[in-house]
C-alpha cells in the first residue's frame, strides 16, 4: 500500500531525474542539449496501480517544442527522449511525447541567444580543439574532392564529429560525392548544415544567387569565408575538412588569415604537370603562417589483372614532399598513395564514398583502410 504523500514525492522524484536523463539528449543540429535549449516544456508523471515485473509502471509525460516544425531531425529527437524514458531503471515508464513547435518569440530569443555566444567565426577562438585541414590541389580534377569527401566520411565512421566545407565555387561537388541533397534548414537567420553519412555539410552551392561567385572571389573571399563559418550552426566539432577551389593563392590566403589553426593537405597527381602546381600551391606557406600538413598523390596507379599500370606517370607526390620540405624547412611528408579505382569514381557519383560499406561504416578494403591511416595520422 502507497501513501498518496510518498506516491506525490516519487512522481516528483521521477519528473526530475527523466529531466536529468533528457539533459543527456542532444539536438543533432544545434549540438546543445534538449533541456538546455528549452525543448523541454513539461514532464508529468502518473503512476498506474499496476506493478510490472517488480517494476511500478508510470505514464510519463513529455512536453517537447521542436525549433521548426516538421525539421528533418524531428524523428530522431523523438526515438532519443523514448530512449531516454523508457531505459529507466527503477520503474517501468510509459512515454507520451507531446510535440509542439516554439513559438515565433521563444525561437527567435534561442537564436539570439546562440548567435551572442558564437557572434564571431567559430573556429578562431582561443582553444578550440577542432582541426582543421584545408584540402588543396593548385591543378583541377587531380580528385581533391574525392580526397575530402572519403577523409570526413572516414572522421565520422571513426567516431570524430565531422564538419565538411565545400569552397570551391566553380566545382562545389561534395554535396553530391556525400549525397547531401538536403538544403540547410534557416532558423532564423542562422543555417544547419546538411548532414550525410555523419558528416555536417556545407557548400557554397546551397546558396543561390548569381553573385555567389563574384562574392568568393580576390579581396572580397576573406570575408565572404568568415561569413560563411560565422552565419552556419556548426557546433564545436572534432575535425573539419575544408575542400578548396583548386588554384594557388587566394583560397588558401583566405583560409590561413580566417582559420589560423588550418592545416594544408596537398593533393596532386603523378605527373609532373600537376605536382609543378601543387609545390605552388603549399609554396603559399611561405607567406602565411600555415602549416603543410602532407602530400596526398591521387591516381598513382592501376591494377589491371595483377599488373600495376603506372598511367599517370610516377613520382608526382614525392617531389612535391620534397620541394616543400626543401623550401618550408620542416617535414612534409607524402602521406598517402591512391591507386585510379573505378569504384571510387562510381561511389563517389552515387553520393555513397567508397571508403564506407552499406551500413556507413568503415568497409574492409584497401582503399578504405589507406583512407583510415590517413586520418588517424591527421588526428595525431
Ligand atoms: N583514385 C581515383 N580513381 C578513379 N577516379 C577518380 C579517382 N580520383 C578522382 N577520380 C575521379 O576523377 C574526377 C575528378 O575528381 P574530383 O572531382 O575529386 O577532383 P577535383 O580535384 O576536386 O576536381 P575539381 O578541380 O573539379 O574540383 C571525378 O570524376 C572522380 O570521380
């Protein structure tokens, strides 16, 4: 027999620690906790007089408020506060989730009250632990975005939070090798990145305009990058990939003086015509206080019926490692070799990156294991 004094004071004691447990919930988007961003409006618990399994069983009550109504992310808010309620351990709790959206006020105070704490570039803040590596090629189509999109699915299968940027405004294709075909949801004046495969995306090509070009180009990028980081909720992340518009100087300027922790990654191919451009591109490390993290050669060979075809020639990444640890005074090693995969090509177009098998985690195979080294050398 319960005492209606004790059952008031175990409701109590039950609303509070389902609110604990929700704390651990966190907005897949804004990165935050559901109780701290106020999603959280109610919880009531009443018990019914059953006992299941030695377990009292308790309707439980949860009042959400998303941020927008009918957000992509809705259902896994959802699944997680089920989770959070039923895992309870010492009573058998039945969820209710009552979903509602804010209102128009409580939203745009939240926004604003997330823009003050992050008004700035996020990334350039004194002690942030997010790494960064802007991949850089100088030459077109020697695979820099192939490179980028299998290097953050590789972060993110790996369990680091993952942040991809796609600034190359004449190509901007690593929405599509990712098949991030969303477009960013605004709250507000403040946009969430597109995640696929793990991985929170952005690219310039989400936004329309016919300035969009103009606007990431010579004086203006620096701004226009800043910009970019500054109005795009990207949370605090492990790791960030930057994939660069090929060339050798403005883009990489614009990132060392915006992101001064960026790493550069070097992506050429074997042939000399594509390494001669790629030592210019690390060559921009003389002038800006950014490190040249490594050589990536892409297309280095072809296997074919067990015979290695060198099509594009050999040695385009060694001497480019060379040259800048010639010309830089410090190591920059050649850190990976990536044979021509017609996979990779094919995956890469079906939005699925190689590097990752049907459940989007790491597959077993060559490529996939070279990709891991690389990231795990890059997170050291
Ligand atoms: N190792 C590889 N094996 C087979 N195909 C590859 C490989 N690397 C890249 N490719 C293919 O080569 C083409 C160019 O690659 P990608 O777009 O990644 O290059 P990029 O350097 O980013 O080009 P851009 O200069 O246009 O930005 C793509 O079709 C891609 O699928």
């Amino acid at each position: 027999m319960v005492h209606m004094s004790e059952r008031v004071e175990s409701d109590v004691v039950i609303e509070r620690n389902v609110r604990e447990r929700l704390s651990k919930v966190i907005d897949p988007e804004l990165g935050k906790s559901i109780t701290e961003l106020g999603m959280i409006v109610g919880i009531e618990a009443v018990p019914r007089d059953i006992i299941d399994a030695g377990k009292p069983v308790v309707d439980v009550t949860v009042r959400v408020e998303l941020t927008v109504a009918g957000c992509p992310l809705t259902q896994q808010i959802i699944d997680a506060i089920n989770d959070a309620v039923t895992s309870y351990p010492a009573a058998t709790l039945v969820p209710h989730i009552a979903v509602g959206s804010m209102s128009e006020q409580k939203l745009t105070q939240l926004v604003d009250d997330l823009k003050e704490a992050r008004r700035r570039n996020p990334f350039n803040k004194p002690g942030i632990k997010t790494k960064i590596f802007a991949i850089a090629s100088g030459k077109g189509g020697v695979g820099k975005s192939s490179v980028s999109a299998n290097l953050a699915a590789t972060f993110a299968a790996l369990g680091y939070d993952t942040a991809a940027i796609d600034a190359d405004i004449y190509g901007f294709s690593l929405p599509t090798l990712l098949g991030a075909h969303g477009q960013p949801t605004n709250l507000n004046g403040m946009l969430m990145p597109v995640t696929a495969w793990g991985v929170k995306t952005m690219s310039i090509g989400m936004f329309a305009g016919a300035d969009r070009a103009i606007l990431w180009r010579g004086p203006r990028l620096h701004r226009s990058l800043e910009q970019f980081l500054s109005d795009v909720w990207w949370g605090e992340p492990d790791v960030l990939v930057i994939d660069l518009a090929p060339g050798t100087g403005d883009m990489a300027l614009a990132v060392a003086q915006t992101l001064p922790n960026a790493e550069l990654v070097v992506v050429t191919t074997p042939q000399p015509s594509a390494s001669d451009v790629a030592v210019r591109s690390g060559l921009v490390a003389l002038q800006v206080p950014m490190k040249v993290r490594g050589v990536i050669e892409n297309m280095s060979w072809y296997d074919h019926h067990g015979e290695r075809l060198t099509i594009f020639g050999e040695g385009g990444g060694a001497r480019v490692s060379q040259q800048l640890t010639r010309a830089l005074r410090y190591d920059v090693p050649l850190l990976m070799q990536i044979p021509l995969e017609t996979e990779l090509r094919q995956s890469g177009e079906a939005g699925h990156p190689v590097v990752l098998d049907e459940h989007g985690k790491l597959a077993d195979h060559d490529l996939a294991h070279r990709f891991e080294q690389l990231a795990r050398t890059l997170m050291q």
